[in-house]
C-alpha cells in the first residue's frame, strides 16, 4: 500500500500600497509593508506632503495604523518652505536623501525617545552623535562628538558659506557639500583622512583649498566643478599621482603648495595645469619626477625651500623659458654642494636666490631723491581688509563661534596713510604695463582682480605694501597660524627680504570674544586669544 504525502507550500507576499491620511491639517502620502508605514519612495512622485506645506511639521509616530519607521528618499523633496520636521520616536531609518531641495535652515528635530538618531540645533545625527546625518545653516557648531559628516549631508545648501569642520572628523561623505555653490571657505580638520566622491562637488564659490596631511582617501569627482578654485595646498595623497586626477579644474589652478612633510612628487604631476604661475616645495621633497612640470605654459617661478632634490627627466619640459627656480640662501645641491654659488640654469631654466621682486641688484629706489631714475608717486589711501581668511585652525582651540568662545581665524590686513611708490617697482612684473597701462600714476589706483573679505575690489598699489605681485591674483598677504607649545604662532607671508621688510611696520592683533569691540596688540602670550588679525602698513 502506498503512502501519498503531500507537502503544502504557502508563500505570503508582503502586500506593499501608496495611501494618504488627513492629520493635524496635512494630508500624508505612506506606502505599508509587513505592517509598517514609510513616507516616501524614492520620487517626488511619492513626496510624504505637499510641496506647498510650509512651516513646522510633525511625521505622526502612526499611519494607517501602522507605526511610522522610515523616511524614505524624497520624502521631502522641495519642501522649501518647510522650517523644521519633528521625528517621533517610532523612526528607525532615515535615507541620506530625504530632504533634497529644502531650505538650509530647515531644523530636523527628534523626539528623545528615539533609539536611533538625535538632533542638536537642529541638526540630525546618530543616536551616538558621531554621524552628523543632515546639517544647518547659521551660526551653530558641529559637535565635537562627530566623526563622519555623512553622505549629502549639506548637499544643496546654497546659503552656505563657510565651514568650519571640527578636529575629531575623519571622513567627509559623498556628496556631502555638494551644490552648495556659495561656499567660499571651508576649514579641513588635521584628521581627515577620507573624502567622498563628488563630496564637493559643484561648490564654484571655493577659491582656495588647503587639504591636510591626514588624507589618504579622495573620491572621484570629489571637487568636480570648483571652476574658481585658484590656490590649493595639497598633501603626499595627491603629490604621489596627478593634480587632474582630483581636480577637473586643474587647467585654471593658478598657485599650488606642496604640504610640508611631503617626500615625494610623482612624474607628470602638474602636467598641463596651463594656468598654473607658481608652485611652492617644501624642504622635505627629496624626489621630483619625470616631466612633472610638462606643458605648464603659464608657470613663473617654482621656490624650493630646502636643499636640492633628485629629480627626473625633463621636469620643465613645455614650461616658459623665462621660469626661474628661487632657492633659499645657504641651501647646498644646486652647484657642487657649494651655499649660495649657483649654475646660470637648473634643469634648463633660469634659478636665483631669493624671490621675485625681493631686492636682487637693482633695488627698489623708494628714497624717491637723487637722479630721477627712481621716482615716485605718493598717494593717500584709506584702510582695506585683504580677501584672505586662514584655510585651516589650531586643532586644541578650534571651537566655531558660539557665545564667548571662537576657533582661531586669521585676517590680513593693509594699511593705507600716504605711500611713496616708486616707479621702478613695476619694472619686476614684465606684464605690469600690459595689465595696467604705461601711466604709473594711474595704474596704483587700477583694480587687479582681487577683492576683500566683502568682495570690495582691490588695487595695484595695495600689492606695493604687501609686497605682493599685482598681475598675479593668486598672490596675495597672507596670514598662517601653527601650535607651538600649546599657545598659536601668527606668522605672515610674502616673506620679503631684510631691507624691504624694515620698510613696513607688520602688528599682530587679538580678541577673546569676536563680539569684543576692540581688537588688542597681541604683545605677548597669543594664548590669551582666539581671533588674530595681521597688518602691514608702510612705516614714515
């Protein structure tokens, strides 16, 4: 006799369905699987409230009569008017992109109970607060517990103009500043190690960028689209491949400065950066390699700051003839291991000690007497704030500004009063009378394509006091900060030499509290301070 056994198989779908519901005067769009309730689904098709709902919303904890666990991707989309979404305590996933297309100052607030995220100033984050999930606009400091700026983070923030990240993150997600195209300073902690791909990527408010030492990650496209991104520092990540590799602008990079610390720069490492003028190496580089400089039309001066390195072949090959290499005095390889004795070219190319326009056989003639030869216009001038705010803090005080307490920024400073320029000092740009003209008078009081902190123009003879080159924008005064035994060193640059230098007067300034009305001569311990400014004025 034979057994029949029969084996039933029941498959249970889970039965997913778009619904709205009318809460507290706003109608919910929710989809429903296995029992719980989602607000959006990936389109602005499935946004979870009208794109007209303005002012503060609650997600209900329930709809449909199932708990509310995820808000989903566009969920949000283009809620501009929205100023702030409360999250209940039923929440357990929230997409990266669940708020494309809404203000910067939209606060996300979370309900305390909430076992997975929490929100500080109106800022989402993990439950832990080292994942900063969705940040603000205004005056607010990231937390120091954070460690990640997640994924889309500040994407699309236009109001968005400068960021101080805080010293204890160590990686930037995709896309997380992307869009936020008023973005014109961002301040890199020292312990960045990752940045995600098209992390910034259109942000073309950025001129210059300082990126640290700690990087051994970029993502592509990370700085896509920064088209008036000028002046970048970079570290041995980048120094061991291309300059195009990390940036697609990198044919309108006008300054580049090689991180101290850095050993190595790899063959073909600027190669056809056209726009590029200058290049800073510092004493630490032992190797050059092949045909790092090739077709650099543009480029003027490389100034090496320590000893001669090995290099590779044909390292300026396609470079201007007139390129001049600067080394420091007394350093020792350029000619036989003998200081301050150098060949009439290095690798082909011009070299000197020194700097451009920093005294060499001529002089400057600013006595204004004598012959003629060395005349000069006097003008009087007001006081200009220069463009230039540090691109980087001193880690152990580097708290945002909030109350009584800052992170330590640096502004440069000229001072006007009456100046006495000579002539001769426009004979050291070759294109100063093609830019400015033939008549000296007039072109001090030409602009140059510079502009201060509030986007004032600048002019040719500010460049005179700073000791700055007028036909090229990237050269600008420039203040630096470090840690030296637990207390902020301000230094400043162009370092000009001994006799130009005892021509200016250069003070050092400090505040507390940025609020302090007045700003105080820093005579001595810097550490009483968290905010520095520098200014150069000519001495009478």
């Amino acid at each position: 006799m034979k057994k029949i056994v029969t084996i039933c198989i029941i498959w249970i779908s889970s039965v997913v369905h778009a619904a709205t519901q009318y809460v507290d005067g706003i109608t919910w769009t929710y989809t429903v699987a296995n029992g719980k309730a989602s607000i959006g689904n990936g389109s602005s098709a499935s946004r979870a409230v009208s794109v007209l709902t303005s002012g503060g919303v609650t997600i209900p904890d329930s709809l449909g009569g199932c708990p509310v666990v995820s808000i989903r991707s566009c969920a949000f989309d283009n809620c501009s008017s929205l100023t702030s979404v409360t999250v209940p305590s039923s929440v357990t996933s929230i997409d990266s992109y669940a708020f494309p297309g809404c203000s910067g100052s939209l606060a996300i607030y979370v309900s305390e109970a909430n076992p997975a995220y929490l929100s500080v100033n109106g800022m989402l984050l993990s439950k832990d607060g080292t994942v900063l999930i969705r940040g603000i606009v205004g005056d607010v400091a990231i937390p120091d517990t954070v460690t990640t700026i997640g994924d889309s983070a500040f994407r699309g923030f236009r109001e968005l103009s400068c960021v101080s990240i805080p010293e204890n993150v160590a990686i930037i997600g995709a896309r997380a500043f992307a869009g936020c195209d008023g973005l014109a300073t961002v301040m890199l902690s020292n312990n960045i190690k990752s940045i995600g791909e098209n992390a910034f990527g259109g942000c073309s408010g950025l001129t210059m960028l300082d990126i640290p030492e700690s990087v051994t990650s970029i993502g592509s496209l990370a700085f896509s689209g920064c088209s008036d991104l000028k002046s970048v520092t970079i570290p041995q990540y980048i120094c061991s491949s291309k300059l195009s590799a990390v940036f697609d602008s990198y044919k309108a990079i006008t300054n580049v400065s090689v991180r101290l610390g850095v050993t190595l720069i790899s063959d073909s490492c600027f190669a056809n950066c056209l726009a590029m003028q200058s290049v800073t190496i510092p004493s630490t580089v032992t190797r050059i390699g092949d045909l790092t400089f090739k077709d650099c039309s543009s480029l003027k001066s490389v100034f090496m700051e320590g000893d001669a390195p090995d290099v590779g072949s044909n390292i300026y090959n396609g470079t201007p003839r007139s390129l001049v290499t600067y080394v420091k005095d007394g350093s020792i390889g350029w000619a036989g291991g003998i200081s301050s004795v150098l060949p009439e070219d290095w690798n082909g190319r011009g070299i000197a000690v020194g700097s451009p326009g920093g005294g060499g056989e001529s002089g400057d003639g600013d006595s204004g007497g004598g012959s003629g030869a060395s005349s000069s216009v006097c003008l009087t001038v007001t006081n200009v704030v220069v463009h230039y705010v540090l691109n980087s803090v001193v880690p152990e005080i580097a708290v945002p500004v909030s109350g009584d307490t800052g992170f330590v920024t640096v502004v440069t400073e000229i001072k006007g009063g009456a100046v006495a320029i000579p002539e001769t000092w426009a004979q050291n740009y070759p294109s100063f009378s093609g830019k400015f003209g033939d008549d000296f008078s007039s072109a001090l009081t030409k602009e140059t394509g510079k502009k201060d902190l509030q986007g004032n123009p600048l002019l040719v003879w500010q460049d005179y006091v700073a000791g700055t080159d007028p036909t090229d924008e990237a050269d600008v005064f420039r203040a630096s900060i470090a840690l030296v035994d637990g207390a902020p060193q301000i230094s400043y640059t162009p370092e000009l030499n001994e006799s130009e230098t005892a021509k200016r007067k250069y003070t050092i300034y400090g505040k507390s509290k940025l609020q302090d009305a007045e700003w105080s001569v820093v005579d001595g311990d810097a550490a009483n301070y968290n905010f520095f400014k520098v200014t150069v004025e000519m001495r009478r």
